[in-house]
C-alpha cells in the first residue's frame, strides 16, 4: 500500500464536492428507511482485480499512531498468502476530515462507499468522525470496523454493517474505576473535553468509582476540545493540595485526546502538581510523551495492547513491524493490522465478499477469532466481547509497559 494513492490526492477534493452536492437527498432517504441503499447482491469483481477495503485516518493529527502502516503491514501479508477468494487485497487510504465536524466525516465515507469492489471500511479517528460516517455505510451497505470509537452510541441503533473491535465507554470507564480503588485514590479530580465522548466515559468512571469504593469527585471540570493552556485548572486542583485545604486530591483522572493530555500533564509537572494522573484511551498514544515533553512517565491508560503477551502472533507482528517501518508497533497500529486480518478472515469463513455476508459472518462467528490484540467476537449490536484491556503505564522512555493482571491466552472459544 502507497501512502494516499497519487488519484487519491488528485481527485479527491472534486470527489468529495460531487459527492456532498448529489448525494444529501439519496443518504437522507436511506437513513429514515434504515435500510442499506446497495444491492447486497455479489459486487461485479473480474478475475484477478482487487478486492478493497478503505482506511481513514488523520495522520497529520495522529501520524504517530502508524495506523495505515499497520494496515499496510495486513494486506501484505494476506496477499503473500493467495489474498481473499483468489483475489488481491488493496488497501484504499483516506484522511480523515471528520475529527473537527461531523460534516467532514460523511464527505469523506461518501467517498469511500463510491470507489469500486469496496467491502469494507476500517478507522475513523474518533467517535465524532465514526459515528456520522457509520449512517453512511450502513445506507451504503458497506462494513464498518472502528478500531477506537468506544462511545456508546455507535451501536446504538441496531445497525447491520457497525462493528467495533475496541470496548465500549462503560468496560472502559469501569477499568480505570477498578484501578482508582486498586491503588487506594479516595479522592479524585476529573477532566474531561467537550466532546460528547470524553464527557461520557469520564461520567462512567466517576460513577464507577463511587459505586465501587465510595470514591470522592473532588474536582470536575470540562475543557475546550481546543485548550493548550491549562494553568486555571492546574491552579484550582493546587489549591485543593494546600495543607490548609479541607479537601486533598489523591490523581487526577484526565478524558481526551492525547495531545492535549501531553500539554496538560506538561504543565502541571512545571506547576509542581505531582500526583498520578490516570487517563481515558485517548491517552493510549506515543504522541502523549512527545507533546508533555517527556514528563508523562507513571501515566496510566487502558489498552487492548498487551505487551507482555507470548502468544506467537504477538510476537511475530511485533517483529515484522519493527522490521519493516522501523518503528514499533502501536496500539493503533496493531488495531489496524487486526482489522483488516478480521475482514479477510470473514471473507474466507464465509466464502463470500458480498457486504451483507461478511456482516453476517463477523456477527456469527462459531469461534472468536485470536488476532493481536486479542480475542474478537461481536454481539447482535456489534460490540466486541470478550476482550481484555490491560492497564499501561507510561515508563521513562516514553513506551507504554503493561501493568501486572490478568493475561488473557485463552483459546477464543
């Protein structure tokens, strides 16, 4: 897979201005019938063409997450081996316009959904990008695998073609709420940006931790999904650290993209603020040491990503990618590997590349396939079961290390 194709980067802006000004009375109509719009029929594929499968992304955003690497380093593999049904694999990469509106996200799978032999569509870098773009291929009949969307309202809506491969808010919000009691924080400070999903896991979580050890919501205070300076914030949570406080802080729970938690955590390093602080997925990003300056060692975060796993394919992804790119593998990036893996997999399970019946197959699975992050079954909604998250936490060199707990080698029964 190139970086994004050279007809990509030339067409794609008519592309998505064709698609936005012709299609608004076409995807309306599909979205109040619930119905996918494509005929889930075979798509016509000729003898030795591609099968595609999209990937979007914002790399200039999250570079760092090297998801289109990951994604790059599945399709090599799979065609290495025959492809899907005698067919190569193509992986259709796209920048996501969808991180800031909503618009931006359906612009964008409109554009996916009309390149030919498209089964499927992996990515959407948040869920304010997925969750619009997802009422697209779901009109479209066109599979949707988000590997980090975790708000609730993703499947929400008894959606065929929806499925995410990342546990949902409240798995989420409770493990950061199991791990505030496992380490004794009584009371705790909570952030969280305005966006529709950090508010919601950050609420999960609190609500957890009052329920689980009787845990005190000291401070709870939302920011701008835009704020680079935190220095109010920082100096209300350090009055509550004054000795002549009534009141004290124990860590501070922070919900919201990684960039900003590396200039918060930055800053309240610089402020003297010197507390655990614990973080939502967002953090779960190599950009979160870049952007504290290297001052985000002890952070905590949740991940699927096990780094402690023995398991061969583990291992062996992690070789393969450090070979390749250079680089070591991410979270994100082994997501999107898993994804694509996922895909191909359904195809050949189910002997058929037709959107409906990947669908079908994925939501059916006799047994849950093991990819690198782990086991992968899906509910009648498409949510992921099953599937562990890990705690990491932030080391001096700027890796993630996973916590000690469970280590889950089952056989994905």
């Amino acid at each position: 897979m190139s970086r994004l194709s050279p007809w990509l980067l030339v067409c794609l802006p008519a592309m998505l201005l064709l698609l936005v000004s012709c299609s608004d009375q076409q995807a309306n109509t599909g979205a109040s019938s619930g119905m996918p719009e494509a005929s889930s029929g075979m798509p016509e594929v000729s003898p030795g063409s591609k099968i595609a499968i999209g990937v979007v992304w914002n790399e200039n955003w999250n570079k760092d997450d090297l998801v289109f690497q990951g994604a790059e380093l599945a399709q090599e593999e799979i065609n290495k081996a025959g492809g899907v049904l005698g067919h190569p694999l193509e992986i259709i990469p796209m920048h996501d316009l969808g991180t800031d509106t909503s618009l931006g996200a359906i612009t964008v799978a409109r554009a996916m959904v009309a390149i030919p032999n498209l089964v499927g569509v992996v990515g959407h870098s948040v869920s304010a990008s997925a969750i619009p773009a997802s009422v697209t291929y779901e009109n479209n009949g066109i599979v949707f695998v988000s590997i980090s969307s975790t708000q609730l309202e993703l499947t929400n809506h008894n959606f065929n073609f929806i499925f995410r491969t990342i546990p949902n808010n409240t798995i989420e919000g409770l493990k950061m709420a199991q791990h505030a009691k496992d380490k004794g924080y009584k009371n705790i400070a909570v952030l969280y940006s305005f966006t529709a999903n950090n508010e919601q896991v950050a609420r999960i979580f609190m609500e957890k931790s009052v329920s689980l050890h009787n845990a005190n919501i000291v401070y709870n205070k939302m920011y701008s999904k835009k704020s680079k300076n935190f220095s109010i914030i920082l100096s209300e949570i350090k009055s509550l650290l004054d000795k002549t406080s009534l009141t004290t802080v124990d860590a501070i729970f922070f919900s919201g993209r990684a960039e900003q938690g590396g200039i918060f955590i930055q800053q309240a390093r610089k402020m003297g603020i010197n507390i655990p602080i614990m973080g939502s997925d967002g953090l779960d990003s190599p950009v979160l040491w870049t952007h504290s300056r290297e001052t985000a060692a002890g952070t905590v975060v949740p991940s699927v990503f096990n780094k402690k796993n023995t398991d061969e394919k583990y291992l062996k992804f992690s070789r393969d990618f450090k070979y390749k790119f250079g680089q070591d593998s991410t979270t994100l990036s082994a997501m999107a590997y898993d994804a694509i893996g996922l895909l191909a997999h359904a195809i050949h399970d189910g002997e058929s590349y037709v959107p409906f019946e990947i669908a079908t197959t994925l939501r059916f699975l006799p047994k849950a396939w093991r990819g690198v992050t782990g086991c992968h079954h899906f509910t009648m909604t498409g949510d992921i079961v099953g599937k562990e998250m890990y705690i990491q936490e932030m080391q001096k060199d700027g890796t993630f290390m996973t916590l000690p707990g469970p280590l889950s080698l089952d056989a994905c029964e």
